[in-house]
C-alpha cells in the first residue's frame, strides 16, 4: 500500500517513531544521575497529556509493590503527602501550568520532590529553590519523546523501583521487534498497525483490563491528537455493568479490545462473553493482543504500536499529525 508520509506529516513525526528503539536504549544508558531517596511508602506523579502518560505506566509498574502511587493530572496534590512521599512532577516542556502549580506547592512540605522537564519555567524553579532536576531533551513532540522520558526515568528512579535491568533490557528488545512489524518502513498487509488504522471509519470504543490502563488512555490521547478524532476508553470488567447496554442500538462507535497475554481467569472469561455477545448481534470488532514479559515490556509495545495507529490514520485521513492548534488556543486563554 502506497502512504505518502512525508506530504502529510512534514515534520517527520513517524520518523522518531521509527527510532523509538534506539531512543529507548540511548537513554537508559546515558549518564543520567540517579536519585539518592530512602524510606519512600508514597509517590505521586503529577504531568498533563504525554507527560502525564509517563505517570500512568509507572503507577502501572509500581501497581504491585508496597508504595502507594497518587496521579495528579490538574492543580492540586494529595493531603497525605508527607516527608515519606516522593512528588514526581513531569512536563516536557517545561512549561504547562498544572505541573508548575504543582511544583509551587510541595516546596515547604517536607516530601521529596525531583522535577522532569526540557528546560522551561520548571528548570528555573527548581534552579532557584535547590529542587531536584533532571533535563531531558524534547524530541518532536512530548507525546513523540515519550520513551526517551520514560527510559531515562526508569534510570532516575531506580533504586526505588521493583524492576530489574533485565526487564528493562527485555522491553528494549521487544520494541526492536514490534517496529519491524508496524514501522513506515513496513506499509504491507502484516502490518497491524496499519491495518488497524485502515479499519477504524468511526468513533473507536477501547476496551482494557485494569492493568493496561495506560495504554488504552495513550491511545485515545493519540488518536485525538495526531488524528483529531474522538475516542472511547472503558474497563472492560465496569463494563459489563453499564457501557455493554448501549450496544443495544446501532452507532458509528467502533470496538477495539486491548488484551493482556496473561490476564486474570475471570478477565478471559469477560473477554469471551464480550465476544460472543459481538458476534451474536453482529458488531465488528477488532482484538489486539499484548506481548508476553514485564508489564512494562507489554506496555511500552502497545503504546507504540497503537501510537503508530493514530500517526497512519492521521496520514489516510490527510491530516498533518503534529499540530495541536486547539490546545494551543487554550494554553493562551490560560
């Protein structure tokens, strides 16, 4: 199939995706300092849009240790921060408000605080008030510098994360493999990615168990953003007690189920049931499958192939993936 990339993504956004792999690798071998922190029960990741995605995978890595994770995506923190908790606050560029209240607010709590950012207001705070800081450059985009952050974090944070360099190492790997697969190097009929793409015609309904949360809401970011096209996430198990009735009259919304290769029993029974309730009253629907391996290593290779499918249904629908001209009208109304 023949995609004109380069008219309709001048910018190259599918070409950092193509080097995802080696982005990945590079940072988590760079020289990035690691963070010297002890006793931490809590952590909060505090960043909007790509950057709070960062903040969903690692609460998703985190989601079976003992320390408890808070998400922050707006203004306020939680009030059980204290000198036990570890503020992590993420923001590409630097720049987004919410991230920067945030950082404001926890200078005189006792907790300790380390800071992500390309450089921006954030560098400058935390410069100004001996706050911990860690500079990594933007790639593109902060939805495109989505592993280099990730990667150099996994680096940063280290001795307090229950992940070994191995696990690390093996969701590397699998990333080299998933570009084969889904790359503009590859626009053949194996290529999910693609294909995918190509199927979706209305308004995507993506189903996920709870541990692959943060890949279904990086899809349905991505596919806003680099597509503009509206998109659906739903928990696959709530599901079943609500969503599953609309089902019940004819829509443009189109299911797409995002399946772990390990979930629980009681999940794969939800998922067959789900299924042959599409199939018996007719509805299409499409089934993506994780990799085998750490939950990151699922992770990060879903999010980059469906990452890949919001960038080729931007193509296939002429749209130029990079500009955010709605978000930027609301960051100067801010």
């Amino acid at each position: 199939m023949i995609i004109d990339m380069k008219k309709y993504d001048p910018s190259g956004m599918h070409k950092v995706y193509n080097n995802w792999p080696q982005i990945a690798e590079e940072a988590y071998a760079s020289s990035i300092e690691k963070l010297d922190c002890n006793q931490i029960d809590h952590i909060v990741f505090a960043g909007m849009g790509g950057s709070g995605a960062i903040g969903d995978l690692f609460s998703s890595i985190l989601s079976k240790s003992n320390i408890h994770i808070s998400l922050v995506k707006g203004y306020l923190i939680p009030k059980t921060v204290d000198k036990n908790t570890l503020v992590v606050i993420i923001s590409v560029s630097g720049n987004s408000k919410e991230p920067l209240t945030v950082l404001e607010s926890v200078k005189n709590l006792g907790c300790s605080t380390i800071a992500f950012s390309s450089g921006g207001e954030m560098e400058k705070i935390c410069s100004e008030n001996k706050i911990n800081f860690r500079k990594i450059d933007m790639i593109h985009s902060p939805r495109a510098s989505f592993v280099k952050y990730v990667y150099s974090i996994l680096k940063v944070l280290d001795p307090i994360l229950p992940i070994t360099k191995n696990e690390i190492y093996e969701s590397i790997n699998q990333l080299q493999k998933t570009y084969l697969e889904i790359s503009s190097e590859n626009t053949k009929e194996n290529n999910p990615s693609l294909q995918l793409a190509i199927w979706i015609s209305g308004i995507p309904l993506i189903y996920y168990p709870h541990g692959l949360q943060s890949a279904a809401i990086r899809f349905k970011s991505s596919l806003q953003e680099n597509a503009k096209k509206h998109a659906i996430t739903e928990d696959v198990i709530e599901a079943c007690h609500n969503g599953i009735v609309a089902w019940e009259k004819e829509s443009i919304v189109q299911p797409i189920l995002i399946r772990g290769k390990d979930d629980y029993f009681k999940t794969e029974q939800r998922w067959d049931i789900i299924k042959n309730y599409f199939k018996q009253n007719k509805i299409d629907y499409k089934e993506l499958m994780s990799s085998e391996g750490h939950i990151l290593t699922k992770l990060v290779s879903l999010i980059y192939t469906l990452d890949y499918v919001s960038i080729y249904k931007a193509i296939l629908s002429k749209t130029d993936p990079s500009p955010v001209r709605s978000i930027d009208f609301i960051k100067k109304e801010i």
